[in-house]
C-alpha cells in the first residue's frame, strides 16, 4: 500500500479507538483495528502521538466538509439541499464532539488562544462560503445575503447538534432546516414586522 494510503487507514483505523480509549489508546490496538503489524504504525508515524495529531488534524479540518458539501446537487428544491447540507455538518460535529469528549480536549488545543480563535473564524468563513453555494439559486427567495443565511444555518445546526445544548428531538436535519427556514411561527401576525 503507497504510504499516503496506509496513513490514511491508521487515521480512519485510530479515530473510532481515540473516541473510545482517548490517549491511551496502545499502539497495539490501533495495529489491531487497522490490521497491520505494529511496527507499520512506526513506518508511516514517528510516534503514536503524531498519529493522534494525525487524527486530530483530519476531524478538525473543515475542507473535508466544504468538499462533501460542493457535491450536494444545486437543481434540488432548496430545502432538500439544505437538509443534506445539515447532515453532512453534523456528521462533522458529532466527530468533533466525540474527540472533545474523550480526549477531554478544551480549545485552544496546543495553541495560544489569539491563533485558535483565528483559525475557527477562518473555518467557519470558509463553510459559510460552501453552504452559500447552495442558497445562491435561490438568491431572490432569501431575506438575507447568502452568506449569512448560510452563518444562520451552520449557527443553528452547531447549536442543535451540541449535545449539551440540543436537545435530541430538534437535532434531525429536517426539523433544523425547518427552524431556520420558517422559524417558529405558524404563520406570520397581521400588521407585524420584519426584522
């Protein structure tokens, strides 16, 4: 297997064990589950450690996202493509979630504070860019610009998503892209007014 490739399968191999174990996680389990000899591990990383930045560094990147969401079809009704959209965030925060949880991790991880709060402003403008990709057909509909519309919906779904915040019979993609796209009122008051 080229070596891209077998770094790749430890770091899917090793993701569900950090979940699991967190940081003590044994070489020996991680060889197991990734079905190589212990000693491959050591071939691709130089410690079980930078194995573990490994896996940190692909759950944390949000390109992975961008990319699952520039595939979602731009011909579907807006709705639909929204509630894809929400499923793919969510499959990202709830592998997010899962390593905070287990490795006790608390932001910054390994950083000073100034750079981990840039870093997460940078991400959420470049997933705010993909999820206006998909409100753009529907530009005129929209009572804000696309982007933040798209602020609204990543806000929301991060909010709904979050297992101590959410509450679980509001965390399916369709009820979220519902809130967001028809807020909480049955129907809008008589006379009333726009925000």
């Amino acid at each position: 297997m080229p070596p891209d490739e077998r770094r790749a399968a430890l770091i899917a191999a090793t993701e569900p064990l950090l979940e699991q174990y967190g940081r003590e996680v044994s070489t020996r389990q991680i060889a197991e589950a990734a079905n190589v000899a212990e000693g491959t591990i050591f071939r691709a990383f130089p410690t079980k450690e930078a194995l573990i930045d490994a896996v940190l560094n692909d759950v944390f990147d949000v390109q992975h996202t961008c990319d699952e969401l520039a595939e979602i079809d731009l011909r579907g009704d807006v709705e639909e493509r929204l509630v894809t959209a929400v499923g793919v965030l969510q499959a990202r925060l709830q592998r997010v979630f899962a390593l905070f949880h287990s490795m006790r991790l608390s932001p910054p991880i390994k950083q000073d504070p100034s750079s981990f709060r840039a870093r997460q402003r940078t991400d959420n403008e470049q997933l705010n860019s993909a999820i206006a990709a998909l409100l753009e057909p529907d530009r005129d509909r929209l009572r804000f610009n696309p982007v933040e519309a798209a602020n609204a919906v990543r806000t929301v779904t991060f909010a709904l998503t979050h297992p101590i915040i959410g509450e679980d019979r509001f965390t399916e993609p369709e009820r979220i892209v519902n809130l967001v796209l028809h807020g909480i009122l049955t129907a809008p008051t008589p006379g009333g007014r726009e925000c």
